[in-house]
C-alpha cells in the first residue's frame, strides 16, 4: 500500500475490507493504535512484559469480533475498551498470584508488588529516560485513577473521548484525573506535561514483534 493511501484511507474502511477478505489490512489498525492500546494496558496491568502478552489477545479478540463493530463509535474508541476490559481481566487472574510480602517476610506496599517482576530491555531504557520518580508515581496511583490519567495526560484524549473509552460519565473522568493529579507531588507534576508523552512508548521492534504474531494468528 503507498504511504499516502496509509495516510488517507478511514479506519472505517480499513475494517470493512478486512471483513471482506483483506486481512492483512489489519496491520494499519494495529499500527495506528499499539501505542494507546499498549499504554492502556500498562496503566492497568503495570507490567511491560504482560502488557505486551494482554496487547496480542486484545487484538486477536477484537479481530474476532470485528463483524460486531458498528460506525456509531470511533473503531480507536471500540478497540480501545476491548484492551481496556481484556486487561482488567488479566489483573482479576494475575492477583490471586502476586507475591504479598519481600524477602524479608515484610508485607509490601501495592506498588512495591507490582515492581517485582522483572523488567524488559526496553522498560530499563524508558525509566533511564523519564526517570524513576515519573513512572513510579503514575504506578502508585490506584487503578481507577491511574488509568484515567494516562488517557487523558498521556495519551492526550479529551474529556469525552475517555469517559466513551471507560465507559464512565465525564465528570467522573473530571474527578479521578483531578484527584489523581492531587496525588502527585506538585514538583512532579510540573514535569508531566513535556515527558508524559514519551512515557510507556510502544515502537520499533516491540510494535513489529506484536503485529508479527496477532497477523500470524489470524492468518493474514
């Protein structure tokens, strides 16, 4: 496909001519949205490497079920709440299993828990980037805000937009991200607006790796 038929074609379209036989067309869904997708997931589950895992099943999912996509909603919106509820999932799953106390025998604090597993290459390079602080302050919030607030700072989606993605009114998306703003330090928070963006990038070789084996799945 040329790059400016890339540049113009709808998502819309992409999908209808996926379900018409094109599968390989999939590819440019994958590639327009891994990166929100990929930072939804890890607001959630906060673990890059099973990000990456939940990232592959959202997509297959959503493959599955693109007869069920309707045009009333952006495609971004849909796929959006389908990584959204396939992550919400995997954390129900992955609880029962986290690791409660440290080598000492001391219970740990929640995102103490959540840093035990290890870390993939790329996530190294990202905390040597932004800084430690940065990624576990956004770790630390609870879940409910956590998520809201990487939607609406970092993946920069308007108020609606997000409350449509989480199925939730927009002022309790206005509430969370007020409130998971408050609980982060103000001197922190002052450096959100330039780095936040970078923060949880989803590219190169780890968005190849994915689209390589979600098109391997359903045989494009």
């Amino acid at each position: 496909m040329l790059l400016e038929e890339y540049r113009t074609i709808s998502d819309d379209e992409v999908v209808a001519r996926v379900r018409t036989g094109e599968t390989g067309l999939y590819e440019m869904l994958m590639r327009r949205y891994n990166q929100r997708l990929f930072r939804v997931i890890r607001s959630v589950v906060t673990n890059d490497a099973e990000a990456e895992d939940v990232l592959q099943e959202a997509w297959v999912r959503a493959y599955e079920h693109l007869d069920q996509f309707e045009s009333r909603a952006a495609f971004s919106t849909w796929v959006t709440r389908i990584a959204f509820h396939e992550a919400l999932a995997r954390t129900r799953i992955s609880r029962r299993w986290t690791p409660l106390e440290n080598s000492t025998g001391e219970i740990m604090a929640e995102a103490d828990r959540r840093q035990t597993t290890s870390e993939t290459p790329e996530a190294q390079a990202m905390r040597g980037q932004l800084g430690r602080m940065l990624q576990v302050a956004v770790d630390a919030l609870p879940e409910t805000y956590r998520t809201v607030f990487v939607l609406r700072e970092v993946e920069q989606l308007s108020t609606s937009e997000t409350a449509e993605c989480l199925e939730l009114s927009e002022e309790a998306v206005k509430t969370r991200l007020h409130r998971s703003r408050a609980l982060l330090r103000r001197d922190l928070e002052n450096r959100l607006g330039p780095a936040a963006v970078d923060a949880y990038a989803f590219l190169g070789s780890r968005c190849d790796r994915i689209v390589a084996h979600v098109l391997e799945r359903i045989g494009a």
